[in-house]
C-alpha cells in the first residue's frame, strides 16, 4: 500500500528526526505531506520544536555536553524497541 495513515505519517517524522528514513518510507512520507496539510503541519511543529528544546537543553551547558551524541549502537537499539512496541 503506498498511501500511509496519518498515525503511520507522523511514526515516520518523528523516526525522520530520530533515526532517519530509508528511500522507500522517505518517499512515501513525503507524498503523505504533500497530500495531507495536517500531517505537513504536525511535521513543521516536530522542526520547530526540536530546535527550541535543543537551544533549551544546550543554553548555559559546557561545550562538551554541546557536542554529546547518540551512539549507532543506542539508536538501533531504542529502535528495536519502538518497533516492537507497534
């Protein structure tokens, strides 16, 4: 089925933001977007969101939280366990 619900839409912005997309979830979320003006909003709210708690979060930290990241191991594995709780 190429057409996704808006609860499988806004999964796979939020897996965007945390993860990313492969080609085929990428596509199909964006034919999504362009189709549906809700799910294009939800997803400029996640942008702008993000970017206010990551000033937020990062605002009078050291520098070396600053540059703190996520592990490919971790990500993979909180993944497995989004995955599984669909």
């Amino acid at each position: 089925m190429l057409m996704l619900s808006c609860k499988k839409a806004t999964e796979l912005v939020e897996k965007k933001h945390s993860f990313g997309l492969n080609r085929v979830e990428g596509f199909r979320l964006w034919l999504h977007l362009k189709m549906c003006d809700a799910c294009h909003a939800y997803a400029q709210q996640t942008i702008m969101i993000s970017n206010a708690m990551k000033k937020f979060m990062l605002k009078d930290q050291p520098q070396d939280l600053k540059d703190l990241k996520l592990t490919d191991e971790f990500k993979e594995k909180l993944a497995k366990q989004m995955e599984q709780e669909n």
